[in-house]
C-alpha cells in the first residue's frame, strides 16, 4: 500500500503480510493496522484512531520452528526406517 504526498484516506487503513509506504502529510481518517508487514511513514502523517503494526517475526518464527521440528522427525523416522532394513539384510552376506 502506497499512498502520495498529502493523500487522504476517508476509513481505515488495512495491510496484511505486506508493507505500509505513506508520503508526507497523509492523513487517515480511523485506524491503520499493518499485520506482519512493515510501516514507512513520513514526519507529519495523521491518524485520527489506533494505530497497530504486529512484525512479521511474531508470525515467521512460530512457522520457522514448527517446519524445523517436522523436518527432524520425518529425518529420524527414515532413519530408523532404514536401521530396521538393513539389520534384516546380512551384510556381509552370510555363508
């Protein structure tokens, strides 16, 4: 979302997973929310309810953590997956 210099924006001010650029003077009319993006505003910009930024960490890192924790179980599971395998193979081939 990107908004000029001296833009007006009647109602809310709404960004999901993407970034907030406002010029210098802009006004908004109720709230901004930016949630799990990021906010670029100039010196006087104006916003007449609440303003609320969540960073993108609070959402990435979570996700991070939960895809490194499957990762790890579906590589030990194959692991021993492949022990079991090979302790019924006889190698080195019996005589």
């Amino acid at each position: 979302m990107t908004a000029d210099d001296n833009a007006n924006i009647d109602h809310n001010l709404v960004s999901m997973f993407g970034g907030i650029r406002l010029g210098e003077g802009v006004h908004v009319g109720q709230d901004m929310v930016a949630m799990f993006g990021t906010v670029h505003t100039g010196d006087n910009v104006s916003v007449d309810g609440d303003r609320v930024v969540q960073p993108a960490f609070i959402f990435y890192g979570p996700m991070i953590f939960l895809v490194v924790v499957s990762i790890l179980i579906v590589r030990e599971f194959r692991a021993y997956r492949r022990r079991v395998f090979l302790r019924g193979y006889g190698y080195p081939p019996r005589m």
